[in-house]
C-alpha cells in the first residue's frame, strides 16, 4: 500500500509541472482556469480518496473543493499560474534591456506595426493578451496589501526595488505546507 504522502508527492512532483508548464506568459481565459481548478480537484479527490462531491451526505459525499485543496495542504493551480505571472511580470520590469521586455510593453513590436501600415483590424473577436489581464490582477493583489498603483510606471518602480525583493515577498507564490503535514491531517480527517 502506497502511503498518502507518498501519493501527494508523487502529484506536486509530477502533474502541477506538466499542466502549469509555460503558461507564467500566456493570457488564460476564466473557463481555462475553472476546468483547470476542476482538473485539480477531480485528481486530488483520487489521491487522498474522497468520494464525488454529488453524492449525498449519508453516502460520504458533500465535502467541497476548497475542503479537498485544504486538506491537501495546497493552492488552487490558478493561483499557482496567478503567482508565477506576477512573478514573471516583475522579472520582465526588472529588465528592460531583455528582448521580451520590448515585445511585451512596446507599441513597436512587428505586429503593431504590420496592422498599423495596413490599417485593417482582424476579422472577429479582439483577442486576450496577457500583460493588460495580468496588471489588473496585480493592480487588485497589490491594493489589498496597501499599496497605491497609479501606473505601470508605479509597478516597474516597485518591481525593481530592493532588487525584486519586495516584488517576491508581495507577489511571490504563499508557502504551501509540507505534504507530510497534509498526510497527517488527511488520516486525522480519515480516521474521524
């Protein structure tokens, strides 16, 4: 018998890098996130043995997902992907010099330029990019701990003091408690 935590491991090791994988630069929509936050729950719910939450009480269903994330002692993956953008983000404000650094926050990029000669709009729906969606996301975490954002000036400004180091401490991934810990509350849960 393969022991719980041994089984929490195996899952932080291997699955959060794979569906996480690049996606610190990439615009997710909220349905992604939502079936990503699903994904998670669903296999977390394998993992510590946790019956469907559609089951009815007397059947030892009904016990929610944000139960499932406690009692494994984790975060949601979109807040892991959250954190590791606005980690990104400031590892971009840092650096100017960096090639990414214009593509991301010039107005001079190639593909501005392209549609600006031509004067035409893409057919369809204006597409998602991810820096405006991330800074509103910073704007909000960022308020909440007191902070006062006028622009992006103010982000950069904060991102490159101390050397990053306030950015990590603000804006860098919470600490997640070890999975030995989670085994344990697991199997106090288990055995009530």
């Amino acid at each position: 018998e393969v022991t719980t935590a041994f089984r929490l491991r195996v899952f932080e090791a291997i699955f959060n890098p794979l569906v996480t994988y690049a996606l610190q630069h990439s615009h997710i929509t909220i349905p992604l996130t939502n079936r990503i936050d699903a994904w998670q729950n669903g296999k977390l719910r394998r993992v510590l043995h946790i019956k469907s939450s559609h089951l009815p009480p007397e059947q030892g269903g009904h016990i929610t997902n944000a139960e499932v994330i406690k009692r494994a002692k984790t975060i949601p993956m979109s807040k892991d992907i959250l954190f590791r953008q606005m980690r990104y983000y400031g590892h971009l404000a840092r650096h100017p010099e960096e090639t990414q650094h214009t593509v991301c926050f010039s107005n001079t990029n190639i593909g501005a330029n392209v549609r600006a000669l031509n004067g035409k709009r893409r057919a369809g729906k204006p597409r998602h990019h991810w820096i405006p969606q991330l800074e509103k996301h910073i704007y909000t975490h960022l308020r909440a701990k007191g902070y006062i954002l006028h622009n992006r000036g103010t982000i950069f400004d904060l991102a490159k003091k101390e050397d990053g180091k306030i950015w990590l401490r603000e804006c860098g991934a919470p600490a997640r408690e070890s999975t030995a810990a989670a085994a344990a509350t697991v199997t106090a849960a288990a055995a009530v």
